[in-house]
C-alpha cells in the first residue's frame, strides 16, 4: 500500500509503471489517503489509455495492527462494474466494508472527513491533558475521569495512554496527519468552507513535525505543549535504581522484634488463619498445616491444637469475583462456627494475596466483613522481599534487576482478569473500590515511623485510627520493616482492636515469628534414592514463567523430558480433540516417569485470552481442569512434583491428588513453597513444590529443578568407600562379564538395600566390549541403591587412558608388576587424567599372588605392601584408594588358609587414615567371618569378590535346563545368592 498522491503516480505511470502492463479490464484499487480531486483525475487518466482499465477508490482505516488480522474498515467507490469486480477482494480484506454512492472521489471525501475529526480530537486530547498537567492535576486520574464522562472519545481514549506512558513507538505515525490535514485544508479551499479547527491542528502537527518527531507516534504531538510549557503530560512513575532508593531510607529500628513477637504471641494466644487465593502463600513459613476443605469438622479439629497459625487454600483468584465472595463468606462463617464450638478462640484474618496486586480486592474483605464485623481497619501490606515487591511512600514497586518498577507499570498491572492501573496503594485502594474510599481516606504506616518510631509507634498510629472501616496501607522495605508492623499490630489487638489484613507472604512469616531455614533438598526428605522421575506442571502464562521454562529447557534439555500441551486444543477445540491431548500427555508422562526421567509438561505459550475478564477466567479453567485431569490419569508415583503457577498448583494439589492437608515443610528456594501431601492423598508424602508464577529471575526454576532431579548415580565409589569407613563396615566389588552377572548384583544390592560396586577385569573388557560397560552404566543409574561402575586392574596405559572415557565412576591404576618408581610414575600420569574427570583412582602397592581372570602371579613374585614405599607412594601419585598386600591372593587361598598380615594392615591403615587414603582388599573370595571383621576393624572399606561369583555362575550353568532363558535365570539366581551372602558378611546390608 503505498502511502501518498506521489507515490501512486509513481507506482501507475512512473517508469516500469504498472499501467503498460496490465492487461485490458484489470481492476485497480486504490487504499491509500489521498484527495478526491486526486482520485477523481487518476480514473480520468485511466480511461485515456483505452484499456478499460477500471479504478476503485478505496481508502482504508484500522493501521498496520488490525491490517495484520484482516479487521479493516474499507470505504469504497467507483462505477458499479469496478465495485462488482473487485467485492471478493475487498470482503477478505475486511471486517466492515462500506460502499459509498457517488463514484470516484467518494471514499476518499468519507475517509478526508474521518481524518479531519481524528486529527482535530488528537490534537484537542493533547491540548486538554497539556492544560491539565499545568493546573498540577493528576495526569492520569483526568485521563479516567474524561473517559468515564461525556467529554471523550475514541481518539482521545486509544492515544492519551500514549501521553501518559511517555511512550510513542508508531503505531500511526505523526507526519500523516500533517499530509492528511493537509489534504483537508487543500481540498476545501477550494470549497471555499472555512476550516478553522483542521486548520489550527494542522499548523499543531506541522510544528511536531518540524520538531522532529514526525516519525514518532502521532500523539507525540502533546510534545509541542510540553516543550511551549514546560510541563510533562506524563502520569508514569519513573523506574528507579533499587540500590539508591533503599540506601537513601533511614536506618532500620535497631533490635530485631522476633522475640517480643514470641512472647506476645504467646500471651494473645489468636490463632492467624489466613486464607490463600492461591497455594503460593506459604513460601515464608515453615512447620505450618494447610488445609484444602474448610468444613466445620476440620476446623475445630485446627482450633483444638491451638496452632499459631494455619492456612486455608480457597484458590479464589481462580474464580468469578461472584464466586469468590460466596467462598469467602462460606468459609468464614464456618470459621465462626468452628471457634464458638472450641469455645475460648480468638484468631485473626488474613486474605493473602498476590504481591503483584492481582486478585479479588475488595470483594473478598466485603464478604469477610459481612460474616465477621465490621474491623477497625483493613490493612494493605504487599510487601514481599524473596520476589522484589517493596512499598516506598505508598508507591508498590516490582524489582526488575537492579531497577524498581512502579507496579501500575508492569506485566502484571495488565493481567486480564485483575488488572490495575495505579502504582499508588492509597489510589490503587480508590480504583479497586471503584471510588467507595477515596485514595484521601487511606491512611500509611510510613517507613520512616517504622524505622524512627518501632513497634510502639506502630500499636499508636493503629491505634489512633479516627473510624471503623479505615484502610492502612503499610510501607516495608525490609523484613526487619516486617518485623516491626507485626510486633506493633499484636500490641494494638491485645489493646482490643481488630483487623482484617489483605497482605503478600512476608507479612503471615513476621506475624507468626518465623525464622527463615535453608531450602530443603531431597536428601532431606530421604527420597534422594527413589527411582521414578519428578514431575514439573507449567501452567502459569506470565511472561517471568516463559523465560524460566526457556531457560530449564536450555539447562536440563538432557535430563529431562519435555511435553507440550496445546491450549488451543484444550480449551478453544472439539471435546474429541481435548480429550485426545489429554490422553496423548498422560500416556507419554508415564512411560517417561517410569523410566526415571524427570517430565516437564507444559502448555503452549501462547496466550489465549476473552473478550471480558470472566471469560479469560473461563479459559483459564479450561486450561487449568486439562492439567489436572492429565496428573489424575498418571498412575506412576513421582519422585517429587513441581507446579508452575498460582491456579495450577492449586487445583493439582486439591483435585488431581486429592490433597485435604498438607504441611509446608519449608522452602525449596526463597520464595518457593515445600509442602508434603496427607496420608489421604494420591500420593502420601510426595514432595510437593508451590513454584509462584511471579518469583524468581530467570535461572530459578531451572535451579530448583537441578537440586530435584534424580542424580545419573546416588553416589560415587569415594562417597560409597567413605560412607563405609564411617559407618564400619565394607561395600563388595563384585566381577562381571554378562547381563545376569550384572543383574545378580544389582538385584541383590536392591533385596538387601545394601551399596555394590559393578567391577570389570580388563579381560571381561576385552570380551564383552563397551556393550558390557554401558550394560552396567545403566544398571547402575537405575538402581534403586547406591552402585557404581569401577575398572579393576588397568595395567596397560593406553588401556586406560580409553576407559576413562567410558563411563566408570573409578579405575584402579595396575602398576605393581613394575619397578617401585616405574609405578610411581604410572600412577601417578592416570591420577591426574582420572582426577580431572572427577573418578576415583585406586592403585596397588605390592604384589598379590594368583590367578585371576587367567593371569597368574606365581608365589615367587608375590610381594607384601612396604609401609615406608606406602608413605612415597601415596604423597607422589595423589591416589584415593590404596589396594594393599598383606597375604591375600587373587583365586582359591591353600589348603591351609588364609595368612594374612593383620599387624601390617593395622600399621597400613594408620598411615592411610592420616593421608585421606582409603584401604581395600583383593582377594576376599575365601576369607572367613572373623577375618573379615578383623579387616573391616582396622579399615578395609572395599573386598574384591570375583573366584566365588564365577564358580555359582559355572555350576549353574553344569545343570540341564528348559530353555536358555531358565539357565540364564537359575545362573542369575546362583550368583545373586553368594553376593548376598557377601554383603552380609561384609556388613553392608541394610545400608544403603
């Protein structure tokens, strides 16, 4: 579309003009702005050609954005067959098309005269918020008043905000109403109609432009007025530093009130019962129950525990404002209920909300107040540090990086269902209550009196308050600020007064005393062992959460499977396809969680939203009620689960497991509630982590989901040795050379719950390849106990300069067939490879004799450890494990038994112990009970089993069987019963 008179000369006639090319009877369609007289000379011109050209005169409105989604405004004219030709094109263009009666000429006159009036009302919207900013009036507040009064207009409603935002990306640019008004003044000229209005707005766009913001948007014409006075039209908070903005408040109050809170709350003994909008309200407290059914009977089962404090989840932000009253009011009067049956209850209400402001205000305190009584006040405290949510001055701010941003002027602000304008609480109290208390009413707890005044002055100014029904807001920039509020309000309700509050989570941690702990990871749960993988649910759509879920997937990609849900589908298709993204998502989700891998599954980022609020609402549900029946329908335990989003976590918890209680047990990140779900629940116990949509920067969720994801292996070989060393016993290294040896292990490391160690010879390398070490690679990762992959013997270099490339957790570095310092060398060349991928090294000093695996040490060449070569040896290489000779033999001991040198290793184990070095023994096939304990005591951690293993496979093997399959299980069943045996003897049963 071309964009003026001169351009369409040029596009028709110019050179390569367009009109010796068309064909005779083409239709040409004119949309650009231009005059009537233009238009009405072009179809002129046209018919001089002789080619029947015919010419649609066809202006549009609407600008680039409605363009893109085919929602036009054509007006078009012209002779009867041009219209008739050119209709189809002209209605897929379009969503309303007018046919204006005249011929040529007459769209443009239509489309000249919609010019004159927009230009003309931006031009007068400029004018009147310029008059307005120098009165001193609230820019903004003028802008709502002129909307809601007879005074606006459309115009003055779409570009204003522009003013206001200071922001003037072009969405129509200011230099075409400098040639559009310029068509208005030239066309009726001639007309000879004195346009006074256009004609002054023109002069106002021509001044804008000359100015140099012709390329800008065109209500940056309230520039010129702003540059002629001085003033800003502006009604946007200026983003501040964070840094700058709290160094500038005063000191905090000095003593911390944590434990006058304590004492007094133990003497006004009120329980706080704080009722959640959405899960995410427990992400400061700890040790606290949270009930999802708010019946009588659990109630005064509550009250009879005289807690400090409870939550109640009603998930109302996921409701009709309607509904959510009728929550509300149903809960407290079952509170009430609850409290007149315990008899001697007094507690306090707290609606917590989201820090960002969104939420049903005042609906739910309304409905709260209609059950309870009328409060003193309602206090207003959004102050939450782990998300960056500080009040200043009355002004709610959202961090972003090292910069506070006004809340009016944030993602959140626009939210569909409860968005907000006002970053001002005491306005933002007005514009939620629809003027009913006006912002002057609202009455502040400053900083400077919590910093200057402490908890005293806090009880005073509550206490001073002139009615009921007042509205505080509170100012916090710090948990000490917190601290303080609380520690001043329980000091004002033990004096009789009471409160409603409506608060972020900061405020229920402070009120209570809590004091913070670190965030819980899964070995502090003891689920760090189970096998199946977790499962993440994103359902939150604000921007925050899309950049996490971005940044999880670039982090974890490997670790974890991905499963896109399409919200088109789920809410905006056929119940068939809904049904079959459902099935296709729970299906998938259990194969993946089953297989030990962590499962993301998350809807599609797109954001779908209504027309109004209540349907946005409607589609939420939709979304929302798919998830759950997706998590209902998988029926594999996980090892933890992960919900991204207020009403997500919410309904997963009540509907999909079938949560009634739960207890926050902490927090898996600041900010990031940690709950474990009843006995009556799908699945009792399971970690449940409440991840806020709005917490968090952009690494969070990825780290969160680090700390949770089931480790490649529960331990390592070191871990497992030291583990053994501290708890006095040892682990078996057990041989293998196939799939049932590995299973064997495996299987008896699971039935006797005791660690192992998946060992291969360099011969049953060379036999069984890289298959036979991936085989006990994934044998190991999948356990259900700690067991690792060791390679046993390495005596050739190169040998092991592959292996370490393989996959074992540890190696042993083989060098006792060479010259001391010979060996010192070798050993000391693979430490330092090994080391550097983070494996075990353990070497051999001495020389056992033997047979193993068809390599032979004769007596002769048998040679015991050297304690002062042990001292060198061990300083020299750097190794973590000491392999020592002290009589032992690889293969069948004599006839006489074993000889084994306990004063050597007792005098070995002493140097080894101070060195960090830990001991392991070859040759354990043989060894009776009491060597055993004998070596376990001075500090083996490691026995080596090889000869018994190998003689149950091959006398397995000696008895007929069926088929393969039953000799490769009784084969199996043989060796898994000696490892067993082992594992007892070696007291490692029962401690993994």
């Amino acid at each position: 579309m071309v964009t003026n008179e001169a351009q369409a000369e040029s596009v028709l006639f110019g050179d390569l003009g367009a009109v010796k090319a068309l064909p005779s009877g083409a239709s040409i369609i004119l949309s650009s702005t231009v005059s009537p007289g233009f238009v009405i000379q072009l179809e002129r011109r046209l018919k001089n050609e002789n080619k029947n050209l015919k010419l649609v005169d066809a202006p549009v409105s609407g600008g680039v954005k409605r363009a893109a989604m085919g929602t036009l405004t054509i007006i078009a004219s012209g002779t009867d067959e041009a219209l008739t030709s050119s209709g189809s094109v002209l209605s897929a263009l379009s969503e309303k098309l007018y046919i204006i009666k005249g011929g040529c000429g007459s769209g443009s006159a239509v489309k000249m005269v919609n010019q004159l009036l927009a230009g003309v009302h931006i031009a007068a919207s400029a004018e009147a918020m310029a008059i307005g900013a120098r009165l001193g009036l609230n820019t903004r507040k003028l802008f709502d008043f002129i909307t809601n009064s007879g005074g606006t207009s459309w115009m003055f409603q779409d570009r204003t905000p522009h003013m206001l935002d200071n922001d003037y990306t072009p969405h129509s640019a200011l230099n075409i109403f400098v040639k559009d008004l310029g068509i208005v003044s030239h066309e009726c000229a001639s007309y000879k109609v004195p346009l006074l209005l256009s004609t002054v707005a023109h002069q106002l766009f021509m001044a804008a432009s000359a100015a140099g913001w012709g390329r800008y948007d065109d209500a940056a014409v309230v520039k010129v007025y702003e540059t002629i006075t001085g003033v800003k039209v502006e009604g946007k908070l200026p983003v501040v530093k964070k840094e700058e903005v709290l160094c500038s408040l005063p000191p905090e109050w000095p003593s911390d009130p944590i434990d006058d809170i304590h004492a007094l709350d133990q003497s006004n003994l009120k329980t706080l019962i704080v009722l959640d909008d959405d899960p995410t309200g427990t992400q400061t407290v700890h040790d606290i129950e949270v009930l999802t059914e708010w019946n009588v009977e659990p109630l005064v089962e509550q009250f009879r525990k005289r807690p400090k404090c409870f939550f109640i989840l009603t998930n109302s932000r996921a409701l009709t404002s309607e509904k959510a009253t009728a929550l509300i009011k149903d809960i407290c009067t079952n509170l009430r209920n609850a409290a007149n049956s315990v008899g001697n209850i007094d507690y306090t209400v707290v609606l917590r909300g989201d820090s960002t402001l969104r939420g049903h205000f005042p609906e739910e305190a309304d409905a709260a107040v209609s059950v309870l009584g009328e409060m003193d006040a309602w206090i207003i405290c959004p102050f939450f540090l782990q998300g960056g949510r500080y009040t200043i001055d009355d002004i709610h701010y959202v961090a972003d990086s090292d910069c506070l941003v006004p809340a009016g002027d944030t993602e959140f602000a626009k939210d569909a269902s409860f968005g907000y304008k006002s970053s001002n609480l005491c306005e933002w109290v007005e514009e939620k209550t629809l003027g009913r208390i006006p912002a002057s009413s609202v009455t502040s707890i400053s900083i400077q009196l919590l910093r200057k005044g402490g908890p005293d002055a806090v009880c005073m100014r509550l206490c001073s308050l002139e009615k009921e029904g007042s509205t505080c807001i509170v100012n916090a920039a710090s948990e000490r600020d917190m601290a303080v509020f609380a520690a001043g309000m329980i000091q004002a309700e033990r004096k009789g007064k009471h409160f409603l509050c409506r608060t972020a989570a900061s405020f229920v941690s402070a009120r209570i005393g809590i004091i913070p702990k670190a965030p819980i990871l899964p070995k502090d749960l003891g689920i760090n062992k189970e096998k199946n993988g977790g499962l993440i649910v994103v359902g939150s759509y604000v921007p925050k959460t899309t950049k996490q879920v971005e940044e999880l997937k670039l982090q974890c990609g490997q670790i974890l499977k991905s499963l896109e849900i399409s919200v088109d589908k789920l809410a905006m298709k056929s119940l068939e396809e809904r049904e079959k993204e459902i099935k296709r998502a729970a299906e998938m989700a259990d194969v993946f969680l089953r297989a030990s891998k962590d499962t993301l599954i998350m809807t599609s980022r797109e954001l779908i939203t209504g027309k109004s609020p209540s349907e946005s609402l409607e589609i939420n549900f939709k979304v929302s009620s798919a998830l759950v029946e997706i998590v209902r329908r998988i029926t594999t335990r996980p090892r933890y689960i992960l919900a991204k989003g207020g009403i997500t976590s919410s309904d997963l918890a009540t509907k999909a497991l079938e949560a009634k209680c739960a207890k926050v047990v902490g927090q898996a990140l600041a900010g990031v509630p940690l709950w474990q779900l009843g006995p009556e629940s799908r699945h009792p116990g399971v970690p449940y982590i409440v991840f806020p949509g709005n917490v968090g920067d952009t690494r969070a969720l990825a780290d969160v989901v680090k700390s949770w994801v089931r480790p490649v292996r529960l331990s390592s070989t070191k871990e497992l040795l030291r583990d053994a060393e501290r708890g006095g016993y040892a682990v078996g290294a057990f041989n293998v050379y196939n799939l049932e040896g590995v299973e064997a292990v495996v299987a008896a490391a699971e039935e006797e719950q005791s660690p192992a160690i998946l060992q291969i010879h360099p011969s049953a390398l060379k036999q069984g390849g890289i298959p036979l070490v991936a085989c006990c690679v994934a044998a190991a990762t999948q356990a259900s106990v700690p067991i690792t992959v060791h390679f046993d013997h390495g005596s050739s270099k190169k040998e092991l300069v592959d292996v370490l490339e393989l996959g074992f957790d540890s190696v042993m570095v083989d060098g006792s067939h060479l010259p001391f310092n010979d060996n010192i060398t070798y050993t000391k060349s693979i430490s330092l490879l090994a080391h550097s991928k983070n494996m075990m090294v353990e070497a051999e000093l001495g020389r056992l004799s033997g047979t193993e695996d068809d390599l032979t040490v004769e007596d002769y060449e048998a040679k015991l450890t050297d304690i002062d070569q042990a001292l060198e040896f061990i300083d020299e290489t750097g190794i973590d494990a000491l392999a020592v000779c002290i009589g032992n033999v690889h293969g069948k001991y004599p006839a006489t038994g074993p000889n084994l040198r306990i004063d050597l290793l007792r005098e070995l184990h002493n140097l080894c112990s101070k060195k960090g070095v830990l001991v392991v023994l070859h040759g354990a096939s043989g060894l009776s009970e009491k060597l055993i304990k004998e070596c376990i005591e001075r500090g083996v951690t490691k026995f080596n089993v090889n000869t018994e293993v190998r003689k149950a496979y091959m006398e397995a093997l000696s008895k007929p069987g069926k088929d393969l399959v039953h000799v490769m299980s009784n084969a199996k069943e043989a060796m898994k019963a000696v490892v067993a045996e082992k594992m007892h003897l070696f007291g490692s049963a029962g401690k993994a």
